[in-house]
C-alpha cells in the first residue's frame, strides 16, 4: 500500500541556525488512519506539520535534506496552491486563519474557490454549522467571536472542503469538552466512512485517545515513539496532581462585585444576563462553562472593557468611570488565551520590562525586578531571546512574566493552558498557585475541570449566559449531576 503521507527527513535546518530542527524522521502514515502527535515544548510537532503541508521550505525558508511525500508526489513537485486539493490544514491559533468579515463567507471560501456548485455549497455549509453547534452565532461578524467560536468556524471550514489528507493542530485548544469529544467522534466517523487521514498535534494527549489508531511522541526534534493508543496510556502515565492549599481571604475586601449585571451586544444578542457575583481578596476562583456561555462577556465587564446593558459593577470599591478606569486597570493583570496578544517587544527583557517604563522606580531597581520576574518564570538565559523563537509553553510564560512585574493587586487569566502540553499547563497554573500563595487574587477562566479543582479554591459555572453554580472547590463533585445536565462532564471526572 502506498502511504499517503511518506517522510524520511535527515535533518532540517533553518537560515543562520547550525542544529537541525527535525532530524532522523521516518515515517508513513497510510490511507485512512488517524494518528495524534505529542510531546513537550519545541519538540517540532507543529514543524513536522509545516513540512507536511509543505510550508517548509516553500512559506518557511529551510533546508531539507530528505524529502517528504503526499499520495506519492514529492512535495517540491506540488505547487503550494494545489496543495489545498489534498490537505486541509489548521493552524493553532484560529484567528490567523479567517479572511472574511461574515462567518458564513468564511465558511464557504475555501469550498467557493474549489468551482463547486452554489446549492452543493450552501449544503456544505449548513451541514457543517449543525455539526460544530454554530446556529446561534452562525450570522455573525468574524470579529465578534470568542476563541473557542473562533476555532470552531475555522475548523468548519476545513471539514466543508472534504480534502482526502485533514491535518489539525490543537484543534480543541479552546473548547469545552463536550464539543471536543463530539469533534473526536466525529472526525473518526469521517475517518472510517469516508476513509479520510487525519493527523492531529495534540499537546493534552489523553483527550483523543479512544479515538485514534497510533500515537508519534516527539521530543528535541525526532519521532522517539510510535505506539497504539492503549501501549501510550501505559508508558506515559501521569499522576494526577492535587495541590492542598489554605488562601488567606479577607471576607471584608471585595475586590469585585457585580449586581444584577446584564450585557446585551448589537442585534439583541445576548452576552450575559443577571449576573450576581464577589470576588474577595486572596481568593482563587474558577469559572466554568461552555464556549459561548458569556464566560469572555464577564470578564470584558470586570476588565471596563464593555459597559454592562443594566446592573452594576464595583471594581476595587469603586464605581467604574472613565475617569477611574485607567488607575482600576493598573491593578488588574490580563493574562490572554493566546500569549500573542500581548506579546509584541523583540527580546524577553525589553517584553518584561516594559510595564516598569513609568513606574517611578530606579534604573537599578528595575534591572532587579526584571531579573527577578524572568527567574520566576523560568526564562533566565534567554533575556535577549525574540519572543517568536520561543515555544507557545514559554510565550505564556513571557505574558505571564510581563503581567506580573507590575505587581497587580488581581490577575484575570483566560485559558493560561490552552493549547500547551500537560506538563507546560503545569508549569503555568503552578506559578499562579504560588502568586495566589503571596496573596494575589486570582480569577481563573478554564474548559480543565481536573485544572479547576486542583488549584482553585472556589468554582462558579456559566451557563445559558448566566451563574448557574457557585461552590468551594473541594465540594464540586457534589454537583456532579449538575456538571452533566450543564455537559461540563460526560459522567465522571
């Protein structure tokens, strides 16, 4: 049988670097199966997609000395143009990948450039927001969505152009986990009925196992294990961490409150609706809940990004203003869903110190807080790295680092794990624990239910756009027929 995906790389290596990338690849991945690709930070998962894509080298200029092979046709013989006929491709961070402004274009421009017929593709494009639960956003603007609705419409994209090779990176980065197990089945149901290859880079490996024949490990650039997804759970076993800890709260300090808080955004769509909540000082609080459930709306609201429709909001005892608003903001650290958007100096340190440009402390002592706030995140060594050679486990340290330096007083971070391995989500939501432990506030937005309740000390769940469930961390489990109603969890954690 002639695979579909044949690679034998000896090494690859980038401009001005003298180490390969990728070295000693061999690998073939015949018609019709379905294989995950894992390892830690930088370990070439998502190179290894490049190549086969062929972006490197034609997009991302390197040297490869090897080939690699798509249904028999050496890549560098395959325009990079055509190369859409045979692959459908999804980057890891979705909202590089949408042109258009309306969803159902986007949905359709792949599929329109492929001269198909307007009702084949009018069907394409209902069968595929059926599929990813997008009737309720489907008529919106691209610019409106939240990253998790984002990904879905990207990936709705790809599956409308029914390409016989599908290859994803992290698809389910920024999902609820009810939508990611349907995403699994489904697209093993393709793989069977349609015959389809699919690869899929997937740092939290354990999520797609039931659904997958092989698993490649990959560490500092080569394929260290191809194994059967039963063979993985076994060697690649990992203690569940469980983190005991006693936050000091002040019952009196209400760092926010929202009262009766609604937002509804342009053409009655609604973001959140009688939202009632407190956040105390030295707390460290969860929020849960499916994509679209007003989770990214809440937090817009507290940050005095959005004005809510009705209701109130006191942020650090006081009414948000516009002329209070900058000063409220200062004490409020932002940690994003995707370190990019906050990342934008060329070195580590100047990313860093950047918040400390107008703080009225000596060139000395920034110099120490700097050195400092890079040791605590684990970058030393690497101040006057860009932020673009790092990996995405350490560019989330990097936002980190550069929310922290400033010393808020309350950190607000939305999906700090998403889309990195287990042992780099790790890292992250042990640095926030150990800030929580030194009394920063800290308000987490997380899809990891086992990620709330092991460093969380209190839970509140979202849904339908409203707080559904308020409860110590510890007590969850109590609610656990709730979490099923509400599909946060299939039927045990």
């Amino acid at each position: 049988m002639q695979p579909d995906i044949q690679i034998r790389i000896e090494s690859l290596i980038f401009p001005d670097e003298s180490q390969p990338v990728l070295k000693d690849i061999k690998l073939d991945i015949n018609p019709g199966e379905m294989v995950a690709v894992t390892g830690g930070a930088a370990s070439g998962k998502s190179l290894l997609l490049h190549t086969i894509t062929s972006a490197a080298p034609k997009y991302f200029p390197c040297q490869i000395n090897g080939f690699v092979k798509i249904k028999g046709q050496d890549i560098k013989d395959i325009p990079l143009t055509d190369m859409s006929d045979l692959i459908g491709y999804m980057m890891q961070e979705p909202q590089h990948q949408i042109l258009n402004r309306q969803i159902e274009d986007e949905l359709a421009f792949g599929i329109a450039n492929m001269n198909l017929d307007p009702y084949e593709i009018k069907l394409r494009v209902k069968e595929v927001v059926e599929f990813l639960n997008m009737q309720s956003f489907a008529n919106r603007t691209t610019d409106s969505l939240s990253g998790g609705q984002a990904q879905k419409v990207v990936l709705g994209s790809i599956l409308a152009m029914k390409t016989p090779i599908i290859i994803l990176d992290q698809p389910t980065s920024e999902l609820d986990p009810k939508t990611s197990s349907e995403l699994y089945q489904f697209l093993r149901k393709l793989n069977i009925e349609k015959n389809l290859t699919i690869v899929i880079v997937m740092d939290r490996s354990s999520e797609i196992l039931d659904d997958i024949d092989r698993v490649l490990v990959m560490e500092d650039g080569r394929i260290i294990d191809d194994c059967p997804p039963d063979a993985y759970r076994e060697k690649y076993k990992r203690p569940k961490a469980k983190h005991e800890f006693s936050p000091v709260i002040d019952p009196l300090n209400e760092l926010i409150t929202l009262k009766d808080v609604s937002y509804i955004y342009k053409k009655g769509i609604v973001g959140c609706e009688n939202i009632n909540f407190t956040l105390k000082k030295g707390e460290f609080t969860a929020v849960i809940g499916q994509n679209g459930t007003g989770k990214s709306t809440m937090l817009k609201l507290i940050e005095g990004l959005l004005k809510p429709t009705t209701g109130q909001i006191t942020l650090f005892g006081q009414k948000i203003s516009k002329k209070n608003i900058g000063a409220l903001r200062r004490r409020i650290g932002f940690l994003f869903q995707n370190p990019d958007d906050q990342i934008f100096l060329s070195s580590v340190y100047d990313e860093i110190g950047y918040v400390l440009k107008s703080s009225n402390l000596s060139d000395e002592e920034k110099q120490t807080k700097i050195s400092e706030t890079i040791a605590f995140i684990g970058l030393s060594g690497l101040e006057e790295v860009h932020p673009q050679r790092l990996s995405r486990g350490q560019r989330q340290l990097l936002a980190l680092g550069s929310v922290i330096v400033g010393d808020p007083d309350l950190i607000i971070a939305d999906e700090p794990t998403s889309g990195l391995h287990e042992a780099q989500g790790q890292i992250i939501m042990d640095k926030l624990l150990e800030l929580s432990n030194k009394q920063v506030t800290i308000l987490l937005v997380t899809h990891n239910l086992e990620e709330a309740q092991n460093y969380a000390n209190r839970i509140v769940m979202m849904h339908n756009h409203q707080l559904v469930l308020d409860c110590a961390a510890k007590d969850l489990m109590n609610y656990k027929n709730k979490l099923i109603e509400y599909e946060i969890m299939k039927g045990e954690l």
